[in-house]
C-alpha cells in the first residue's frame, strides 16, 4: 500500500504537455490561503503511488486526468470527513461472467452462503482474540476476554447465516466493552453502537476507526474490481438493493478490520493521535481530525499494511493477502476449490512494551544494567518509559539483554 493523500480547498488533476509528455500534474489542497500547496508531477507507468484518497473540500479533476489513471490502474477515491466513501473512480472492470455467475449461483444456494459466511466471521473473531491477546500482554483484561472467548463458542452451533451475525454482533459487543476498557477517559469512547444506531464521529476513537475502515473498503474495492466479482452480491452482509451497497466489499472487510483497530490503539497509545488533533466543524457535534494528524495516522496504517506475513511460501503484505483470499473466495465460488478458509495466515502482532517486560525494567538495578551492556542514558529513558502510560519500543537486542521477549 502506498496512498497519496489529498486534503484541503482547490485540490487540482489535470494532464500537461498531451503531446510531448503525457504528464499527471496533481496539486494537493490547502487549508488556509497562507500556506502554498504542494504540487506532484508523474509519468505513465512511472508514479509511485498505487490508490489516491480525496478528501478535500473543493477542486476538479479533468476528464484526461481520469483517462491517465484509469489506464495507468491508479484507484481514486474520496471520502468525507468522517472517513465514508462518496465516490470512487476504478479502472476498467475484468470481464469475468464465469465468476459472477458462479457468484451469484452460490449466494441463491444456502449451504454455500453459509460456508461462506461462516468462513468470513470465524476469521473475524479469531483476528479479534489476536487483537485482545497483543493487549493483554500490556493491560489486565483476562477476566473480559474470557467473556468474549464465551462468546465465540457459540460459532460453532450456528445453523444459519443469521445465526453467524448474531454471535458475530456479540463477539463484537464483547470486543469493543474491552477495548473501552483500555482507552483514557478523554477519548470517551463508548463503543461502536449506540441502541440501534453506529456511534459514527461523536469521539476522537470512532472518527479514527472510521477514517481507517474508509481507507480498508477502498483496498477490498480495488481488489473486487480486480478479481472481477461483482461487488454488490455479498454473503454475510444483505443482498444489495440499492447501487450504492457493495455487500460483497463488506464481507471482506470483515477478516481485515484487525489491521484498522490495532493501527488506531496504536496511535492513541503512542501520542501519534492526541485530543489537540481533533476539534468540531459546525454544529452537528461531530469531530473532524487535523490533516497533519491524518497523514500522520496514514503513515501508521500503510506501515501496518505493509508488515510482511509468511503465506504460501513466501512474505507477504497485507493488501497482497487481501487479494490473494479474493482470489480463493472466487476459486471455491467456481467450484476450483472445494473449501474457503480467511483464517490463515495469522498476523504477526509484537507488544514492545508488555507488563513483563515494564515490570523487569523497573526491578534493573544500574550495576546489573551495566553488566548486561546497557548504559545510563539507556536505562534512564526505559524507566522513564516503563513508568508512563503511553506505549513505546524496545529494541530486540536490549529486550533480550533485560532477559524477556518480544510478544
């Protein structure tokens, strides 16, 4: 994943020099008429980015700019403030009717729906049980992840696709009173529903997961128009019956959403994110986040999707994964495999800053610290860290001189 944000007033693509060079001239946004927007000039099959996300507040695209991207394969999308997809530019579709139809045959038949179904969400709950498990290495949550581990039990009696939401809805509730539990009291962060309604941007937590969810759709909408499935024919999610719900793009968000929420506690743990970053437009009560402070989460979440997974031989990222399993899913759609499985691979989640490893920092007395090769400056900024709440590394070479392990 490499994205190329845009944010701001009089976001500008446009395609110079037609005839000589064919050159995409893309300047981003501004927000305020002091400072002078940065200006991005590309060649064909030259530009480094692979997808552009748009949030500004106005600006144009030409019809060439289109053309430019459609054919060098560069994804557009644009979203609003609170992270949503309003639009989307993809290149050309595959031509796959096979696919689709086999798609669309195995959404009308039960037992394959429900495999399907049943894949997606047993995934699902065992990426948030690695999720949980990296924060208990930091935080007490044993108690409240035995309540969740309660609740995934119930996966295996599902009979029926409705079945599969209802322990998927109660896992979650269960998942996100923990994650609750951990979060500072100045995110006030209640969950992701209230009564029947999702929590949208009424707290700093749920802008960032839906900012970090906008940004996964894209990437799972890229990769259904690649595949060439048709996005509107899910099997988790609800049949579409309007244009603009992509059930399928839905469905595989779900294994995936991991990669969102350990990003966005990464970032509020760390300080990438803090409570100056966001602030109120209007007066629908809803935050907005700095766009300094997003890019700064971009970066973090393109370093998440860009950490290597060892599948099917080899080292791959994530969005590399994502389309792998589309690829699958589409396999066992046509009956070219006989099962479908989004549990493996597993992601590869390393806690720096583990209670043990807190608690054997505070107990290191200097003259044992010096016998293991860790100097004062060291040592005085890993105490001053192991005391903090905030979350921080510790190299491998100095962990494994304390005498613990990276988790």
């Amino acid at each position: 994943m490499n994205i190329l944000h845009l944010s701001g007033y009089g976001v500008k693509a446009k395609v110079n020099n037609l005839k000589s060079r064919s050159e995409l001239a893309i300047t981003d946004g501004r927000e305020d008429y002091k400072t002078k927007p940065e200006t991005y000039n590309f060649r064909p099959r030259k530009m480094p980015y692979d997808t552009i996300i748009i949030d500004g507040h106005s600006g144009y695209i030409s019809l060439q700019a289109f053309h430019w991207l459609s054919r060098n394969k560069i994804p557009v999308f644009i979203l609003d403030f609170e992270g949503s997809i309003i639009s989307s530019i993809l290149p050309p579709t595959p031509v796959r009717a096979d696919v689709r139809i086999a798609q669309m045959q195995a959404a009308a038949d039960v037992a394959k729906r429900f495999n399907v179904a049943y894949a997606l969400v047993k995934a699902k709950i065992q990426r948030s049980l690695d999720v949980l498990q990296w924060l208990g290495d930091r935080y007490d949550i044993d108690s409240k992840m035995r309540l969740v581990k309660g609740e995934a039990l119930s996966l295996f009696k599902a009979k029926s696709v409705r079945d599969v939401r209802a322990v998927e809805g109660r896992v979650a509730l269960r998942y996100w009173q923990t994650v609750q539990s951990i979060l500072p009291e100045w995110c006030d962060f209640q969950g992701r529903m209230t009564g029947s309604h999702n929590n949208n941007a009424v707290d700093p937590v749920n802008l960032t997961l839906n900012y970090a969810y906008g940004v996964l759709e894209g990437e799972c909408r890229k990769i259904v128009n690649t595949v060439g499935l048709e996005p509107s024919i899910g099997f988790l999610h609800e049949f579409s019956n309007y244009q603009t719900k992509q059930s399928l793009v839905y469905d595989l968000q779900e294994p995936f959403r991991w990669i969102a929420d350990v990003t966005v506690l990464e970032a509020f743990e760390s300080g990438v994110l803090d409570l100056k970053d966001f602030y109120f437009l209007g007066d629908d009560y809803r935050y907005r986040l700095d766009v300094d402070a997003k890019r700064r989460f971009l970066t973090l979440l393109k370093e998440r999707f860009n950490e290597g997974t060892r599948y099917r031989g080899g080292i791959r990222k994530w969005d590399t994964i994502i389309q792998l399993k589309t690829l699958e899913l589409a396999r066992y759609l046509t009956g070219k495999s006989k099962d479908v499985n989004f549990v493996e691979p597993g992601p590869n989640l390393v806690r720096n800053d583990s209670r043990e490893m807190r608690s054997r920092i505070l107990q290191l007395s200097q003259g044992e610290a010096k016998t293991l090769g860790i100097g004062k400056s060291t040592l005085h900024y890993l105490r001053k860290h192991a005391r903090g709440d905030k979350s921080f590394k510790t190299y491998r070479k100095v962990a494994e001189r304390i005498g613990t392990r990276l988790r």
